[in-house]
C-alpha cells in the first residue's frame, strides 16, 4: 500500500503515528529501526507524540538495522550515536533494550549471528521502519545482496559512499564496509513501512515501483511481504507513472 503526502513533515507525522499506535497497542513491541536523514523528522515527531501521550516504555525493544564498520558509538556519523542523539537519549527507555551492531567487533561471524539470532528469539520484529538508498538499498543490503541474508558484513557500493560521504568532513572518512542486518530478517517483520522523501528519492521509486523482484534491486524483496507501507512525500513520488499514482491514493 502507498501513502503519499504533500509534503515530508506530513509523511514524517504519519509514519510516527504508525510507530506510535504501535507502542501504545504493544508496550512490549520489538522493533526495527533505522537512521540517516529521512528518519529525523519520524523520531522529532515521535518524541513529540510520546511527551503529549506519555507511554510506559520499559518493555519496548528495539533493533537498528545497521552500523558503518571502524567507528566506535561515540564517532558523531555513527549510527549508534544517532540514535543516541535523535531518539535515545530522549526516551525513558532501557538502555539494555536497545540493540545497533558494534562497529569495531573482531569476530564478525560470531557477532552477525548473534544480532539475527536474538532479534529471532524475541520472537522477531513487529514492525520494521526502513529508508531507501539511491540504489535501493534497505539497510546496508546493495545490489545483488541474497534474499536470503541474514545479518552480514557488507562492502559498500561506490553509490553509497558518496552518497553518506557527505556527511563526514572528509570523503575519505567514509567507511568502505558496514555491518547490516539482512533482507530475511527484515522480510520477517510482521509489518513494514518503507519511507522515502525529497526529489533525490524520485527515480529509485519509479524504478522499485515498475521492477519485478529482483536482486538488483534489494528493495524489490519487500514486494513479497504482505503488510508493506511506502510512505512518500511528493517529491519522491514524482516519478510513477500516472496510472500508478492514481490506483495508489
Ligand atoms: C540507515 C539505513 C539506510 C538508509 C538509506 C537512506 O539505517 O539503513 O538504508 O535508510 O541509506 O538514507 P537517507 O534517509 O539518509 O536518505
């Protein structure tokens, strides 16, 4: 299902909504969240809901999609310390009840399984929050990622290290490897929303809109998955095709 809005503080307000009603219906929900710059208006939004609406929040787990490989929680453009920044450190949430991958780990294999195999035991994850890469990546899985991945490390592609490149004050900064969790453990979400916003946006949802599932395309997977939300602002839905836009509203 689609859901376009006017503008992105509108797609940001649903989407956080959707989070929220789900905390509030599921105080013990685990959940799967994940970063950069299409989620910042989503958590500012949640925190706001949260704070009118207080909810308990000492059964609530969450789970990051991914980590950048060699930064420590405490590098400003790492995930952990977004998360920290954005949504942690302003929830009264458990801090033993929040889960990112560590980017410095040794023993890779170890780790990855680990991550995948504890989000399993708690019984996976109720609702999966995800953005789209410009080369439809979800989390860290490029094209050509296996469906069937489980939490894995990841060469970045030369497309995304120029795209999050920017964030860091110099390009060559930018990690060349992360640590994500795959394509089956999202796909066994219960629910998803995909998020996307912003003109830059606008192209890889036209391509995932036509593209049949494919592993090019990661994101395809998800047209899989029976309880799939794409929220878009305007600009990122710019581009479907008219008879698209008109089955989609
Ligand atoms: C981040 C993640 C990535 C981003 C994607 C879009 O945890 O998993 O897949 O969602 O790269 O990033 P932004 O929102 O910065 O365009």
């Amino acid at each position: 299902m689609y859901k376009i809005f006017d503008s992105v503080e509108e797609a940001a307000y649903y989407t956080a909504q959707r989070l929220f009603s789900k905390i509030q219906a599921m105080p013990a929900a685990v959940l799967g969240l994940a970063t950069g710059s299409t989620m910042k208006p989503v958590y500012s939004q949640l925190l706001q809901l949260l704070d009118e609406n207080p909810v308990d929040l000492s059964q609530l787990c969450t789970y990051n999609l991914d980590e950048y490989i060699g930064l420590s929680a405490q590098h400003p453009q790492s995930y952990n310390y977004y998360m920290y920044e954005y949504l942690f450190s302003k929830l009264n949430l458990p801090p033993q009840n929040t889960h990112l991958p560590d980017g410095l780990i040794s023993d890779c294999e170890a780790v990855c399984q680990a991550y995948s195999h504890a989000i399993a035991s708690q019984g996976g994850l109720d609702l999966q929050l995800l953005g789209i890469g410009s080369n439809g990546h979800i989390g860290f899985n490029e094209p050509y990622t296996c469906f069937n991945s489980r939490t894995h490390v990841v060469e970045l592609s030369e497309q995304t290290r120029i795209d999050n490149g920017r964030f860091f004050d110099d390009q060559s900064e930018m990690p060349t490897h992360a640590i994500t969790m795959g394509i089956k453990d999202i796909l066994e979400a219960k629910e998803i929303i995909l998020m996307a916003t912003g003109r830059n946006k606008a192209e890889i949802m036209a391509q995932l809109f036509m593209s049949p599932i494919d592993e090019a395309l990661p994101a395809s997977a998800l047209k899989k998955h029976r309880n799939l939300t794409i929220v878009l602002d305007r600009e990122a839905a710019a581009l479907l095709p008219e008879q698209a836009l008109k089955s989609v509203i």
